[in-house]
C-alpha cells in the first residue's frame, strides 16, 4: 500500500515551502494545509476535514498546529525544525515584541525572518492578520498533552545550527523519541537540506507497517 502524506508548513510560510522535497515524492499521494500567512485563504484549516488519516510532515509551527488540528488523522508524525511547545524556546516577552515590530513593518521582518532560517520564498501577498494569528498560537499553545496521546510512530529532524530551535532543547523536547540531526543544517531543513529530510523519511516510512 503507497501511503498518503499531508504536508504542513511552518509559521510565514505556504504550500510552496515544499517545492524542493516534492519532486522527491513524485510516487506518493499527497495533500497541503495551507495556513495562510501568504495570501488570502481559502478556507479557513479548522475546517480541512476532508483530509484523511495520512502520514503528517510538519515543519516549525505546523508540527503543533497539526496536534492541535488534526490527532485523530495523524497515522505517523514527521516533525522536521518542530515542537509541541514554543514557549520551551523563546519567552513570551520576546514574542510579544515580535507582534509590535511585525505590525508596524510586516515585510522588512518577514523578509528578516526568511533569511535568518535560509531561505527566500517571494513575500508578496502576506496576510499581517494571519501572522499576528499566527504568533498568538506560539505564545498560547502547547500540544504536550496530544503528543503523549499519539499511538502512532514518531520521527523528528533537527538541525545542528537551528538558530530558532538550539539542538540542545530540541534534545529535550523530543527526548525519548526517534531524533535524526543534519550536523549543519539551520531551521528551514526541507528547503536546505531536501534530499537528506526526504532520505530520512523513506527510511521511517519504510520501516512502518500501516493498515489501509
């Protein structure tokens, strides 16, 4: 059975955070959540029960967005640069700070953003509401609870120079689960580091036996 595979990207990014790993699992079945923060949406993601239970790829926020969302549907989780907390890295003092100079200038610190994780996608059509949406569910949310109910296997990719996840607490928060590290890799791995994430997971999907 080929398995199906719901991609899910991170904070300030779309659909299009995939492109370089998608070439890659051109033999798969796959869906896209799109949060939002580049452009108007569609529909809101609460609302994207027509998903059914597939493998999750989750990069950043989207790993605790997808435990908050979507429990049930997780048949095995792929976490790539993620977390189930966020206030486990950065405090919420500087997070709320983040909300005011992003409201006052949301392309200059998005693009300064892109750039601290080593990537450049196009910032046209950012959606400010979306991201300031976004934050808030970095400040307020911990999905600890729906991690610890998952039945399922876990796989999580880290990088050695993440300069928003330090491997150390990444060690700690994903302690006692399967943990891969790319040695030099920063916090945006499926577009840096493609083919090592995508090598990573065929190895895990390989190794999985999964019902229909």
């Amino acid at each position: 059975m080929t398995p199906h595979f719901t991609f899910v990207p991170g904070w300030g990014s779309g659909p299009g955070f995939w492109k370089k790993m998608l070439t890659l699992f051109e033999d798969h079945a796959v869906s896209h959540v799109d949060l939002g923060f580049t452009g108007s949406l569609g529909h809101k993601p609460e609302s994207y029960d027509f998903l059914k239970p597939s493998i999750y790829v989750t990069h950043s926020l989207g790993t605790m967005w997808a435990l908050k969302k979507h429990s049930p549907n997780i048949r095995a989780l792929i976490t790539i640069n993620g977390f189930h907390c966020f206030r486990h890295f950065i405090c919420e003092r500087t997070l709320r700070a983040m909300k005011e100079r992003l409201k006052r200038n949301p392309v200059t610190r998005m693009v300064e953003f892109w750039e601290k994780c080593g990537i450049s996608p196009a910032n046209s059509g950012l959606n400010p509401e979306r991201l300031q949406e976004g934050l808030e569910w970095l400040i307020s949310w911990n999905a600890g609870r729906e991690l610890s109910s998952l039945s399922c296997p876990v796989l999580v990719l880290a990088g050695g120079a993440d300069p928003i996840l330090p491997l150390p607490l990444m060690r700690w928060e994903w302690n006692g689960y399967n943990f891969h590290v790319q040695k030099n890799g920063g916090h945006a791995l499926p577009w840096t580091d493609a083919p090592w994430c995508a090598g990573k997971i065929r190895e895990f999907v390989d190794g999985l036996r999964l019902e229909a």
